[in-house]
C-alpha cells in the first residue's frame, strides 16, 4: 500500500494539486458495512452477478489511514437505507463520525418515508454538507411525493445530494434518467450529483448536467477497465464531457472497489482530456463546491 500511496501522490504532485476532493466514498456503521460487503462477496443482483473483490477490506482506523495516506483532503461518508426506519439512525451515527474525523464532509442520506422532511431539516441544521440517495439499494422513486419537501429544503440550502440512479450494475424498477429528470423539473436547482457518470445511461444523465446549471456527475468507477468492460462510456461523447469539465468530480467508491484506488486517476487521465480538465475534477470542482481551501 505505501507502492500505491506514492504512485497516487506523485498523480496529483504532477498536476500541481494539493490533494484530492473524493466526493464518493463509503464509512458507515461497521456491522452495516459488514453486510454490505458480505452481499458484495455474494456476486447478487447489486454487482451484476460478477466477482467483486473488496480491495480495502480493513477496519476504520485503516481505512481512514489509507485514503488519508492517499492525500485526499476530502471525502464523503456515503451511507444509505434500504428501507423505512433507517435513514435517521444512520444520520445520528454520521453526526459523530464528523465529529471525530474533520475531514470527511458530513454525509447524510434520506427515504421516502413520513417524517423525512423534518429528519433532512434536522441534518441540514446539524451542518451536513452532502447527502446520499441510492434509488437501486432502496428501490424507490426519487420523484416520490414523499421527497418532494425535502427536495426542495435541500435545493433552497443548496447541499449537494450524490444520487446513484443510473441502471448499472442492475437496472432497478425506479432506476434511469426518468425518475431524476422528474425531480429537476420540480426543482430546477437541486445539486444533484449523479453517481458514477449515470452508468450506463451516460448520455442521458450528460443531458441533465447540460440542461440544469446545478446538476453535476461524478466519476466514481466510470472509465476503469471494470466498467468499460461492462458499461463502456462512448468516445462520441468525451467532447461533451470536456464542455462539462467545471462539473465533474472525482469519485472513487473507496473502499468498495475492485481494483486499486490509483486505476481510477490513471483511468481519467487516459481520457486524454488534458491536465487542466483533471486539475478541475480531482480538486478543483469539489473544492469549489464545497467551500475548502
């Protein structure tokens, strides 16, 4: 791993960085993310059926030290319900971990369930900087009425929400461009940040970052010789993706991958998009977004 810290440091050294943003990373409750793991280890509907070797299977300490030993001055702690009941008390955990890790930006997630208004109030209050919505792990419609409220809370505070809808690694029933355009067509602007460039929707979630100024897309695991095997991003489109460089931004899935973290970088950076694109999507965009120095 120390190989793997200087390769990734040496990545953004080159660039004239002084760090990375990583926008799309996992800390949760560690018996939650036991499970995740375990359902990740058997091959289920969520992996597509194929082998996903967790390549940072470690406890917290070790995980915070890895991507911290990465340079990333900032990152997420991505956690999701999967049913009703649950996103609060995940909430209260992810108070304290901003607590006693500075920096990670304070993550919250939401359900569509009563109570969900006051409970995303109660998070934004707390200082929350970004939220979580996993509409295949929680099997809901987004443009749920339910949300409708906290919705708009959340585009009034201008907090980010990172939304995995795209259909990859398994189309879900509410998953796709649909359900999130319906959403941005009741508030126009809304920060959502769409997990893993849309994958494999690419284009469609390209033409709702182009159509709404506040909608952005993240990077996570796209263009990695993983998904390109599964989920191959069109040549035809990098021009556009170019047009969009202010709004991308660097996500990985750390710890969750199957394959070092460094694929990633080297992955974008063989898009041929130029240093100054990968300077704006590695640290520039997120930093910009969320206020760090």
């Amino acid at each position: 791993m120390r190989d793997e810290a200087r390769e990734v440091r040496g990545f953004w050294e080159g660039l004239g960085l002084p760090g990375l943003v990583d926008v799309h990373t996992h800390f949760m409750p560690e018996r939650v993310l036991r499970k995740v793991w375990d359902y990740f280890d058997g091959l289920g509907e969520l992996t597509g059926g194929i082998e996903w070797p967790i390549a940072y299977r470690a406890d917290e300490d070790e995980r915070l030290a890895l991507i911290r030993g990465f340079g990333v001055r900032a990152f997420t702690a991505m956690l999701y319900p999967h049913k009703a009941g649950m996103a609060e008390w995940l909430n209260s955990w992810a108070v304290g971990f901003a607590r006693r890790t500075p920096d990670c930006l304070h993550t919250s997630t939401l359900f569509p369930e009563p109570g969900v208004e006051d409970y995303v109030r109660e998070a934004v209050e707390a200082g929350t900087r970004v939220f979580k919505a996993h509409v295949q792990v929680g099997a809901y419609d987004p443009a749920d009425e339910l949300l409708d409220p906290a919705w708009g809370l959340l585009a009034e505070a201008g907090i980010p929400v990172v939304i995995h809808c795209g259909s990859g690694p398994s189309p879900g029933k509410h998953t796709g461009p649909g359900p999130a355009a319906a959403v941005l067509r009741r508030h126009p602007r809304l920060r959502f940040v769409f997990a893993h460039m849309g994958m494999p929707e690419y284009e469609d979630f390209l033409g709702l970052a182009e159509r709404y100024d506040e909608v952005r897309l993240d990077t996570t695991m796209a263009f990695t010789d993983f998904s390109e095997r599964l989920a191959p991003f069109p040549p035809a489109l990098l021009p556009r993706l170019a047009d969009l460089g202010d709004r991308v931004l660097l996500g990985t899935d750390f710890p969750n991958i199957p394959y070092p973290y460094v694929h990633q970088l080297r992955a974008l950076e063989r898009l041929g998009l130029g240093d100054d694109w990968l300077r704006a999507v590695c640290f520039g965009n997120g930093a910009r977004l969320f206020g760090l120095r």
